[in-house]
C-alpha cells in the first residue's frame, strides 16, 4: 500500500483500465495524483498545437473522472502539465514533484513495427521514474492493433 501515487492518464481507455489497480494499491487515506501531460507541438507553424485534436475532451473527461473520484471519498487531484517533451519525462518529474511513493498506468502492450514507431510511454516511464512503476496493460482479447 502507497500513501501517494500518481495515476499517469491520457484519458485512453489503457489509462481507465489502470485506474482501478492504483486505487487498490491506496492506502486507506491515501492520495492519488491523476496526472496528465497535455503534449504541444514545438517550432515551425504548429507551434503549441496540442498532438492530440481532442485534447480539450480528454482534459473534461479525465477531470470529470476526478471529480467522480472526489464525490466517492478518494483524495484525489488533477495535475496537468503541458510540455512539449515526450510525457514520460514529465511523468517521472511529476512522481518527484508530488511525493508519490509509486506511478501507475496503462499501456497499449504494442509489439514489433508498431511499438517501435509509436514508442512506449510506458516504458520511458519505467527507465526514468525515481519510484516503483506498475504497468497494467489491456486484457489481450481487448487490445484492437
């Protein structure tokens, strides 16, 4: 049980299925970061566009899942940080910043071309946290490629 963990979330449906691991590995009075890096562009005529085009949603959802945490007794509290950096970087500063005693998120589990492409936040977070990380991925039968 942690007394603090920050809950990485992009407002996917891989970050909504780790939500309930972290809230199990809460310590009873515990509180939970939810923890979000709204990436931007950099340079060039894009210039602080976000990298993704439903940003503004997933910033509503992820803090209306919040809320929802709060009306049900969680210590919980947003943190957004925009960045223009890859956000596992921001993830483990974020961890740093408020203390967490663990960082828990989601992943895709992408293998071959595909992962090598994308990336995995997931695993950027792994090699730069200064705390535990746990990984929940997607059910296999659940992850569409």
């Amino acid at each position: 049980m942690y007394t603090t963990i920050l809950w990485a979330t992009d407002g996917s449906p891989e970050a909504d299925h780790a939500l309930p691991e972290a809230l199990a590995l809460l310590a009873p009075g515990g509180r939970l970061i939810a923890f979000h890096a709204d990436q931007r562009f950099i340079g060039g005529h894009v210039a602080g566009i976000p990298v993704y085009p439903d940003e503004p949603e997933r910033s509503e959802r992820i803090a209306a899942q919040v809320d929802d945490l709060v009306e049900q007794g969680v210590d919980a509290e947003l943190w957004v940080e925009t960045t223009s950096v890859g956000p596992g970087a921001a993830i483990a500063d974020a961890a740093i910043d408020s203390g967490a005693e663990a960082i828990v998120c989601g992943t895709r589990a992408l293998h071959g071309v595909r992962n090598m492409l994308d990336g995995s936040v997931a695993a950027k977070v792994l090699r730069l946290a200064p705390v535990p990380v746990v990984v929940v991925p997607l059910a296999k039968a659940a992850v569409q490629v």
